[in-house]
C-alpha cells in the first residue's frame, strides 16, 4: 500500500468505474435505438455504489445489468425512449465530472500532507 492508496480514493475508484460502465450501457441503448427487439438495459446506480463500498476493494466490480421495464414499446418491440437516455447520460456525465473533481481533491489533499511532512 502506498501513501496514494486510501479508502476514499478506493471508494473513488469504484464510483468512476461505475460511472463509466453505466455511460457505456446508455450509449448501447442509443445504439440500438432503431434495432427491432432490443430491450434498454442498466444498472440500479446507488444500489451497486452501496454494495461496492461494503465489498474489499481487491474485489473486481461486477455491476447487475438488468433490462429497463415499464418503458413504452413501440411496435417493434423496441423499449429505448431518447429523452430517457439523453437525460440519463448527462446524469451520468455529471456524476462523472463530480468524482474526477473529488478525486482531484484527494490527491491534493494527500500531496499537500506529503509537503507539510517534509517542511
């Protein structure tokens, strides 16, 4: 362990990867917004940020992917709704943007300690 290596920044860690896994699952939902069939999916964002915080951070992270229901279908039987998705993505960017800016905190938290130490 190294003097980078908290819980916090851990914790910080997992909230990005989420992060990033869930604009991946609406940027496939907007992929596929045209494919007959195809059923939006995501992640139940604050229930798996829960579970991943009371896990061992050694852990891989494996978010529950789970079909989006009550959505209307079209005829196709395809449930992607765009307003659902576009807003969905400027949450998850937002989130995103918080946890680099948090993380950012940390680290100057942690380096500004180091210097104090030194001095």
């Amino acid at each position: 362990m190294n003097l980078m290596d908290t819980s916090y920044t851990a914790f910080l860690e997992r909230y990005l990867d989420l992060a990033s896994f869930r604009q991946t699952l609406v940027a496939g939902n907007l992929a596929n917004i045209d494919t007959p069939g195809y059923r939006s999916v995501d992640v139940a964002f604050q229930s798996e940020l829960a579970w991943a915080s009371l896990n061992s951070y050694e852990q891989p992270m494996r978010p529950m992917v789970r079909r989006v229901n009550g959505l209307i279908e079209r005829p196709d039987g395809n449930n992607v709704n765009m307003d659902r998705e576009g807003l969905l993505l400027a949450q998850t960017q937002l989130q995103f943007t918080t946890g680099v800016a948090l993380l950012r905190s940390e680290l100057k938290r942690i380096s500004m300690a180091i210097q104090e130490d030194k001095g």
